[in-house]
C-alpha cells in the first residue's frame, strides 16, 4: 500500500461520532447521512438558486465508481478508483484541498461495462476510516494521518459469493464492531468483525446474498436492532430483510422480500417508522411494504404496496408520507408520494421538461433520481445531473428552483450536505456531443444563506 501524507495530516487528530443514527446528530459521517435516512438537522440554507445553481465553491477530478464523500469533525474523505488502484484521499471540505492519499492496487471488470470502481462510500467512526472496494479489500485507517491500521481481502478470507457488480453494501459501525452485509461460502450472510483489529466477533449464517442495501441500527421497540435488506445474485433469486441481534449475530426474524427474476438485487435501504416499524421496497416486481417488529421480535406485514417500487434510492419520511423515487429504467421513473399507514399512493407524476443539449433537443427529467431532507426543504439530484430544491407535500409538489448542473450518466448518489455545502459526485463524463464537456468530478457548492 503507497501513502503520501501533506504536513497538515501530521497534526490532526480527530475524534469522530460513532455511525449509528442517533449518535450521530453532526458531520456526514455514512453515505445515506447521520441518521441513514438521506436527512441533515443542518439549517440556515438558501431559499433558491438562479437557473445557473448554487455558487460553485470548488471543483475536483474524481475516479471511477459511485461512490459519495463523508465527513466529520472538519474533514471529508473520498473513496474511488484511478487506473489500476483503489484510492482513499482525505480533503479539506471548504478547498478540496487533499490532505493524504492512501492507495492499493486492484483487478475489477465491471461485466456489464457500468464502471469498474468501488460501489461503497467510506464510513468514518471514532477517529477511524473503513472503506470496502469493489473486490471486497476493508480497510481501516487512522484519519488523523492515513496510516493503516488494519486491512482484511475478505474474498481470500472468506471466499465471497458471486455479485452482478462486485461488492456495493457499506458497513455499520456499532458498539466496537464493523457490521458487513457480506454474502460468502458456508452461507455466510452477515460478518461483524472487531473495529479495532479486524478480527471476527460473530457471524450470521442463511442462504441469502449480499445486496446493495447498507445494513443500518435502529432502535425498534426500545433496543438495537440491526436491519439487512439482503439479496444479490443468486439461482433462484431470493432475498428480504433480516432483523438481527447487533451483539450475537442472533436472527431474531425475517421477511422474503425480492424479485424471482435472476437479474435482479435488493439496493434501497430500510427506513424506521416510529417505534416498531419497518418499511423495505425493490423495484423488479414486490414493491415496498410496510413490516412492524414485535415484542416478541417477528417480522409482520402491514401493507403492500406495489407501486412503491425503488430501484436504489432510499425514501425520504416526512411525518406521514414517504416520497420517493419510483421506477426501474430512466423511461418509467416518477416522482411519488404513499400514505405511511396504508401504503395507499398520494399522487405520482413524470416530471419533464424541454431543453437543449449540445445544440440538440431533448426532454429532460429526474428520472431516478435521489432525494435529501434538509432545512425544511427537499433537495432533488437527478440521475443527469439537475439539482432541484423543492416543496413536497401529500397534494403535490413545487419546484422553487432548478438548475443543470452537468449533463451525464449514473447520477446515483444522494447529494452530501455538511457544513453548509452541497456535494455532488459526477460519475461519469459529460455526453460526448458536449463541446469541452467535463469528465468525473466532485463538486461542491455553497448553500448558506449570506
């Protein structure tokens, strides 16, 4: 493994709030946010922005893969790939500025020549870094320079399952352990290793596979419960959620729920309703549906509802409604709000528009896109690059502003908010008929009101 640390490095030294959601009432420190549920408690943000958007603070090349950065207690790091070697790098959030790069080689072909990088943003928890690639290397680092504290290649360890895209689940960070929706041999499931050494604590055992869905830990019904939505690839195909003890590794009950269509996964995460509830969904043929935890910990059905079909994109709550993105391609994609007690649809729209790309016509929309929670307003990334910042209610929606980032491909990772910034990972290169068009970037614009 290379290292190249900055001077800066040297001198942090950070204590990071741990990755369960509600300890984590600051920073970015996990992909989906600090409650994993795509919402910020950060307020103080603009009202609108011009068609031009945000004021852009900074702009930097990023690798290949689709991945987003994470932050906490003043640092950002990025995980992704360039050329042949995965590559960890720490920045400065307010400059993109790096302060140390960690790198490793790789071999990984993307079989259906989507993008050959990692799928698994990094997590950051009490002064560490944890990063999964694509071919299943975790890493632990010291956040404070980059120096490595422990790796694991856990398909030499364990002998990992065969996945359409290589391994795309984030762990979670709980009570001392790295919790990993794993999928290997002798039909291990679940893997929680110890945080500080890398060595097995527990292991769950069943016949399903690693998903894309992270594994979260919620409290349902007063205690930790680890939630996760498995199912990769498989014959046949099946999946669905498991409710796991987080200290044993104990299943206490689970729920089939995945398509039977071979190409097919589980990606979008588990959302906690209240107390006990539990709300899951796929985009292939099942839907969403609501489940409720008992107190004697089974899993019970409370509603189905079909047309709750996402593809990646977690939904968003809002009291009594989860919005959402709805749809499996980019043709038959919606904007959707459902009732949180019956599962019953509020509304559902196609939201497209006219425009002009490279001189030439098109009909542009969200597609599937992503949604983020944030300073009583919803922020709506679309998957070629448009920003919205919208109003969302049970009779509709309205878009306040709109604004064309970039045009390009695999937008699929929710928008970053820490410290007043939005960040935006530009997975792939601008449409080739875009005169001086970019390639991958990260981006970061500043959204605090002046």
């Amino acid at each position: 493994m290379s290292r190249a640390i900055t001077s800066l490095g040297f001198l942090l030294f950070l204590a990071f709030t741990p990755a369960m959601g509600e300890e984590t009432a600051a920073g970015w420190p996990r992909f989906l946010g600090p409650a994993d549920d795509c919402t910020s408690p950060e307020t103080g943000l603009i009202d609108s922005f011009p068609e031009t958007g945000p004021p852009l603070s900074w702009q930097r090349p990023k690798g290949s893969g689709y991945t987003s950065p994470v932050f906490a207690d003043g640092v950002g790091v990025m995980f992704d790939r360039f050329g042949d070697e995965e590559v960890v790098e720490a920045f400065q959030p307010d400059t993109g500025e790096v302060i140390w790069r960690v790198a490793y080689p790789v071999e990984y072909t993307d079989r259906y020549g989507f993008n050959n990088g990692p799928r698994a943003s990094a997590v950051l928890s009490e002064g560490k870094c944890y990063t999964i690639g694509v071919t299943g290397v975790l890493t632990c680092l010291s956040v404070a320079d980059g120096a490595q504290i422990w790796q694991r290649d856990l398909d030499a360890d364990y002998q990992l399952a065969d996945s359409f895209f290589g391994h795309g689940a984030c762990p979670v960070v709980f009570d001392g352990k790295i919790i990993i929706n794993l999928g290997a041999a002798e039909d291990l499931c679940v893997l929680a290793l110890d945080s500080q050494t890398g060595e097995e604590v527990w292991r769950t055992t069943h016949q399903w596979r690693a998903s894309y869905s992270s594994p979260v830990v919620k409290k349902l019904g007063g205690e930790p419960v680890l939630l996760v939505l498995a199912g990769g690839e498989s014959r046949p195909s099946f999946g669905g959620l498991m409710a796991i003890d987080p200290a044993t590794g104990e299943i206490y009950d689970t729920f089939p729920w995945r398509s039977d269509k071979y190409e097919s996964v589980n990606s979008s995460g588990p959302i906690v309703v209240g107390d006990d509830r539990v709300f899951i969904s796929e985009c292939y043929s099942e839907g969403g549906t609501m489940l409720r935890l008992t107190a004697d910990k089974k899993l019970e059905q409370l509603w189905h509802a079909p047309g709750f079909n996402l593809h990646w994109m977690t939904p968003v709550q809002d009291s009594d409604t989860l919005y959402g993105f709805l749809g499996r391609n980019e043709p038959d994609a919606y904007l959707g709000a459902f009732d949180i007690e019956t599962g019953g649809e509020l509304w559902k729209k196609d939201i497209i528009w006219p425009t002009d790309i490279g001189g030439r016509p098109y009909r542009l929309s969200y597609f599937r896109g992503s949604i983020l929670a944030a300073d009583s307003k919803y922020w709506i990334l679309g998957e070629l690059g448009t920003l919205a910042l919208m109003e969302l209610d049970r009779e509709g929606y309205r878009e306040i502003s709109r604004a064309q980032l970039f045009h390009a491909r695999s937008t699929w990772s929710l928008p970053v908010l820490y410290q007043g910034r939005l960040y935006v990972s530009q997975h792939e290169a601008e449409f080739p008929f875009i005169e001086g068009g970019s390639g991958p970037r990260l981006l970061c614009y500043d959204l605090r009101k002046k």
